[in-house]
C-alpha cells in the first residue's frame, strides 16, 4: 500500500469558534497541493458547513469533540469531518430535499 504523502487528525472542543480553526488549519494544509484560490475558497465552505452542522446539530447545545482528518495522497486530497454527537434519527429521510 502506498503511504500518504502526508496526513493529519485533529480533534477540538465542539466550540463555534473552533469552526474558524479547523477552516485556517485545511487551508493552509492544502496549500501543500498549490490549489487555486477559488479551489481553496471551496475547500473553507464545505470544511465550515461540515463543523458547524457538527457542532449545532450533533451537539445541540451540548459539548463534545469534533474530528478533522486530512490527507494528500498524490494530487489526491481525502477531508473527513466527524462527531459522536446524537447522529440522524432517519438518513434516508435525512437526504430527501427539504428536509429540515
């Protein structure tokens, strides 16, 4: 198996604050890749809409962690955003448009 070129986890308080954080932390990871800025920009939205879902909707109110993993593989760049907060009661119904 080929190893990773690099790669990194990081965990926080389930803080707003944090959100801003992780988003500093991808992007200047990224940069590893040399992205373009509009690359980069889109990269930060999905990192702050991940976190923030994490932390308002996972954690309603309550504390708990929020995981960042990252990784470049080649030109390959693999982003995952996880919690332990109460998870999604129903996912099929959770993915259907409207939802709310």
């Amino acid at each position: 198996m080929k190893k990773p070129i690099n790669d990194f986890k990081i965990n926080v308080l389930s803080k707003s604050v944090n959100e801003g954080f992780l988003r500093a932390v991808l992007a200047s990871f990224t940069a590893l890749t040399d992205p373009t800025i509009e690359e980069i920009n889109d990269i930060k939205t999905a990192v702050s809409e991940a976190v923030t879902n994490a932390i308002v909707h996972g954690y309603e109110g309550t504390r708990g962690m929020v995981t960042m993993r990252a990784r470049i593989d080649g030109t390959t760049l693999s982003i995952d955003i996880s919690d332990s907060g109460k998870g999604i009661p129903n996912v099929q119904q959770a993915m259907e448009p409207f939802y709310t």
